[in-house]
C-alpha cells in the first residue's frame, strides 16, 4: 500500500478546523493533514521556511484554502502559487464560506482546480470534506513532482 | 403644395403679389365709381344744354304751327348719333314732329311726362318745356342712348387698366423679391441653427442676429433657450455623474455588507450546527431524549439561519445585478421549469393545464425563478390535493403587455393578508405545514416590477390561489 502524500489545509478558524478535521477522520485521513493558519503560514510551508523550515520535503497532493484569512487572504495566495514554476500545477482546492459570484470568478480565473462552499449543515459539510479527501488525496494520480526549490 | 408648406419666401412674394393685386383691383373699382357718377351727371348737363338749344330754336315753329321747320330742326339731332329720338308736342300733348333714325325701337311716348330728365334703363330720357315769355308752347321729348356711351369707354379703357396692372404686379414681384429676405433671411437662418442645434446636439451654437425687430428678439431669445439648454445640461450630467458615482459607491458597499454576510454570518452558524453534529456523536447515548431534541433544536434553527442568509443574499443580488435582455421563450420555460420539479411531482398526482405562452424580451435567469417560484409555490400548496390542479395560462392582455397566470386547487389564503403576500420573509403558513423563508414571492416581486410588469394574486383560504403577473411586449426601461 502506497504512503499516503499529505493535504495542506490552509484555514484561519479554529473550529472549522476542528470541523474539517473531524469529517476527515471519519476516513481516517486526519492524520494526512498540515494545517497553516493564514496565507503567510502557507507560503512559508510550502517553500519549508519558518516555523515550517523543518517539515519533511516534498509538496502536499492538494491545498484546501480558505479565502477569507488574515494576513495574506486566500485569493493572493492562489495568485502567487499559480504564478510560481514550482506551485504551479499543484492542485488548488477553494474551501470557502462564499458564495458570492465575485470569488467564484476570481479563482477560477487565477486557475483553482476547484471551489466548493463549506455547508451550512454539518453533515452536508462533511461529506463534501470527506468526497474532497477521499478524491485529492486517494481517488487522484497528482502531477509529477517537480523540483521544489527547498530539498 | 397646401399653403402651410410652401417655402416662407414664396409665402411672403404670394403675399406681397395677392396684397398689391388686391388693392389695385379695389382702386380700379373706386376710380370707375367715380367716373361713372362724373359720366352721368355730365351726360345729364349735356342732354339738358341740348334740349335748351332745340327748345328755344323750335319757339317759331310751335307758335306757327309749321311741322316742317320742327322737323327740319329735330333732324339737325343727326350730328348726335347717340339721340335715339326726339319730339315736339304741341300744347295739347300731340306730337308735333317726331325724329326717330332707328324707330320703332325707342318708342316715342304718347304724350309729353313730366318735365327733367332722368335715366331709364340704359337711356337718359327727358321732357323739355318750350317756352316763350313765360308762356308754354309745348314739350321737347328727347331719348339718348347713355348705356352705349358707357360701354365703350369702358371697353375702351380695359387694355390701359390691364396693362397698368401688369406693370403694377411686375414691378411688385421685383420688390418683393428683394423685400422679402428683409423678414426671411433671418427666420432662415433661426431655423438653420435650430435644426443644427438639434442634430448636433450643440447646444454651444447660436444663431446670427440680424437686427433689433420682433425676428432679432425671437433670436435672442432662442439663443438665450440654447444657453439655459446648455447649462441645465451640463448641471443636469454633473448631477448624473454625481448621482452615478455615489450610486457606486453605495453599491461597492452593499457588495460588501453581502460579502461579509455570505463570509462571517454562515461561518459561525457553521459551527453552531457543526458541533451540535460532534457533540450528538460523542456523547449522545449519555444525553437524555430531551437533551438530543434540543441538540436537534439548535441544528435546525442553524440551517433554517442558513437558509434564510441565502436567500437574502439571492434577494439583494436580484435586486442589483444587471438585466440581460433577450427572447425569452415562456411556453419552453414552463417545460423546462415543470421538468425541474420532478424530484417534488413524481410521488405527486398533479393534473397540469398548460396553455399557449408567448415569447417576451425579458432576463432569462430571472424570469427562470419567477417560474420557478410560482411553480413550486403551487406544488407545494397543493400537496393535500389528489388530484392536484395547476394551470399555467396566458391572458390576452393588452397590446402594451400580457397577462400570464398560475393557477392552482391548493390550500390557498385569506385576502386580508395580501398585502403581506410579497414582503421579504413573510409567510401565510406556518413552517411545520409547509417549509419555506418567505423570500421567494418578494423576488418574484422583484424581478417582475424590474421588467416592467405588475403582479397580484386572488383567492381565497382552501380555495386555491391564482398568481398574476404582467410583462411588457416591448423592451421597457427598468423602473
């Protein structure tokens, strides 16, 4: 059975993550799962810098990124990933609370794999994290590694 | 060409040439008054100057009793070949002696009349006394053709007349055509700059003024028009832009009270819900049965918050995003729309009427909710119905718009609430009986006044509902 790579959750609350956390689990795919905790925390994680200078090499399967984060909001940090060599083909998960058309547009014009709003209802919303763990990080052949440039 | 349309420059010359004719005409008639009253009294004078010579000449032949030498004098009438005839009575009224060239048509009376002279038709006729120291020897009857006179100086002068007038209306065209631009060059050149002011839209032009008459006033005023123009326009695209730029902004910031509602508002409900869920799966067996209904509670009234920030978020945006106008086919709409609720009508006995619908200008993805509103509402308050009836129609309207209708056998309302019908969140039943936020007729609402178009309902409480909502035929400016 092949190691499982890891996800990266990029969320600022607290209790979603929890909440995510707790769907994930139900598949036992928890323990699969970085968390950053804004867009800074996410840059200085994927390029392993920081408080994160230490983590294992190698890039996650997929990023669920929050839009709404203090700091760097998730819209620049797609922008910056998805104009970046290195990121660039790393799959790009919008994990929002928005529904508004504007967000919609904007990432998928700066080139996310996916945008799924986060559900009122708690079982709605785990399901959705769990089909997205399930599918990102099983179900999916990720792209071809490509040198990252912290080795 | 009628009159109004006829070039101002012909109309001044035509009223020129008319004016001069006209007075021309009515001065020929004054001037032939007059001469024909100078004609009849100089005709009278000189008849009765004729009939004073003969009468003294013919003293000697009446007191003789001499016809012949009477004869011999009336016939010296000869000379005046407008005399038609004449005669001498005697003093007992019998004639005397007579002279007629071209008798018998001037007859020559029985006996003498009265004495003078006066005009008879077209004659001039009159009895002379012949007198002697006072004393009457008989009467002098003259007849002189005055009506042939008249006619031929009449005739006569005609060709003067018309000549004259031909000269007068010569010389009048000549004038006016160079009389006129004094009044039709300026109204030309008003009327230039006004046509050009309004093709151009420059409301910076002005006309030329020609002068301090009525036309010269007419101009300023007109220039001072296109100033007041020019500046109520700019004051009136200040406004706008104005207008326009706080609309803007109170538009950026609606977008942002929506955004931070759909981001901050259904987060914590989120949780709320979210941890009701976890706590159920880790220590529901321990609550009691109470506990787990007010877990249930909490979970539900957070989706039902959800719910409803949705829906006022689609009913802000519905009331802000741009309309995009195009054909709007209704009768595939209805189709499309009744196949959407499948999933609500397959466990349903529902009798569906579907009459012909035309197509609209209209916002598809707009109208598409009218349609989906209206017709989900019926299915939804027919659900105690079996059969259910919902009929969709169209009215004959007007030409301006039509009428579309929904009509259905449900469980309906009283009409002292309609009012209340298409307000934002409110509702005529309660949720356990029929689910729902109470949005969906407010956007209704909504889309059908941003079209154009007026909505109501009728009915009456289990007695079905009938939704009526009117569009424009033609593209109409949203009000």
């Amino acid at each position: 059975m092949k190691t499982l790579r890891r996800i990266l959750l990029v969320e600022d609350s607290l209790r979603d993550i929890d909440l995510t956390l707790a769907a994930l689990d139900e598949h036992h795919l928890a323990n699969v799962v970085d968390v950053a905790r804004d867009g800074v925390e996410a840059l200085d994680y994927l390029n392993r810098r920081g408080k994160f200078a230490d983590r294992e090499p190698g890039l996650p399967v997929v990023v669920f990124l929050d839009i709404k984060m203090p700091r760097l909001d998730g819209l620049e940090v797609l922008r910056q990933l998805k104009s970046d060599p290195v990121f660039k083909r790393l799959p790009v998960v919008m994990l929002t609370s928005s529904k508004e058309e504007p967000d919609l547009a904007g990432c998928y014009a700066l080139g996310a794999n996916a945008y799924v709003v986060k559900p009122v209802d708690f079982a709605q919303f785990a399901d959705s994290v769990k089909q997205l763990g399930l599918f990102w990080a099983v179900l999916n052949e990720p792209p071809p590694e490509s040198s990252p440039k912290a080795t | 060409m009628p009159l109004r349309n006829t070039p101002i420059r012909q109309k001044l010359m035509l009223i020129l040439l008319v004016t001069s004719a006209v007075v021309m005409l009515l001065m020929r008639g004054a001037f032939f008054a007059y001469e024909y009253v100078i004609f009849r009294q100089t005709t009278l004078r000189h008849l009765a100057t004729l009939g004073e010579i003969l009468a003294a000449n013919s003293t000697a032949a009446l007191a003789f009793e001499n016809p012949d030498d009477a004869a011999e004098i009336l016939s010296a009438l000869k000379a005046e070949r407008h005399v038609l005839a004449a005669a001498l009575f005697d003093r007992q009224g019998r004639v005397f002696a007579r002279y007629a060239p071209a008798a018998p048509a001037d007859p020559i009376p029985a006996s003498p009349g009265p004495d003078g002279y006066r005009f008879v038709g077209a004659h001039l006729v009159g009895f002379q006394a012949v007198m002697v120291q006072e004393r009457r020897l008989g009467t002098l009857f003259l007849r002189f053709d005055s009506g042939t006179i008249l006619r031929e100086f009449m005739w006569g002068s005609l060709p003067i007349v018309l000549g004259v007038m031909a000269l007068v209306l010569l010389a009048a065209y000549l004038l006016s055509r160079v009389l006129q631009r004094q009044i039709s060059t300026p109204i030309l050149a008003l009327a230039e700059s006004a046509r050009a002011v309004s093709e151009r839209r420059d409301y910076t032009a002005r006309a030329p003024a020609l002068g301090r008459d009525e036309l010269g006033l007419l101009t300023e005023a007109f220039n001072q028009m296109l100033g007041q123009i020019h500046d109520l326009t700019r004051d009136l695209e200040q406004r706008v832009a104005q207008r326009t730029t706080e609309l803007e902004a109170a538009n950026k910031e609606l977008e942002a009270f929506s955004y931070s509602v759909s981001h901050d508002l259904r987060a914590p409900l989120r949780h709320i819900d979210g941890f009701a869920g976890m706590l159920v799966k880790s220590d529901g067996a321990k609550l009691s049965t109470k506990g787990q209904g007010y877990l249930g509670h909490i979970s539900a009234s957070a989706k039902q918050m959800g719910a409803l920030i949705d829906d006022l978020l689609v009913f802000s945006r519905m009331g802000r995003t741009e309309m995009q106008f195009a054909s709007v086919d209704l009768q595939q709409l209805t189709e499309e729309t009744i196949k959407g609720l499948e999933l609500e009508t397959q466990q349903r006995n529902i009798r569906w009427k579907k009459g012909e619908l035309p197509v609209v200008p209209g916002d598809l993805p707009m109208l598409r909710q009218v349609f989906v509103n209206l017709l989900s509402n019926a299915v939804k308050y027919t659900r105690p119905r079996d059969p259910a009836e919902i009929e969709i129609g169209c009215q004959p309207g007007s030409p301006e718009e039509i009428v579309i209708f929904i009509r259905d056998n449900g469980v309906g309302f009283d009409m002292k609430y309609a009012t209340k019908l298409f307000g934002v969140f409110q509702r005529m039943h309660r949720s356990e009986d029929f689910e729902g936020t109470g949005i969906g007729l407010a956007n209704v609402r909504r889309i059908v006044l941003r079209h154009g178009g007026r909505i109501w309902a009728e009915s009456a409480p289990e007695a079905g509902a009938t939704f009526y909502f009117t569009l424009p035929r033609q593209r109409k400016s949203p009000s």
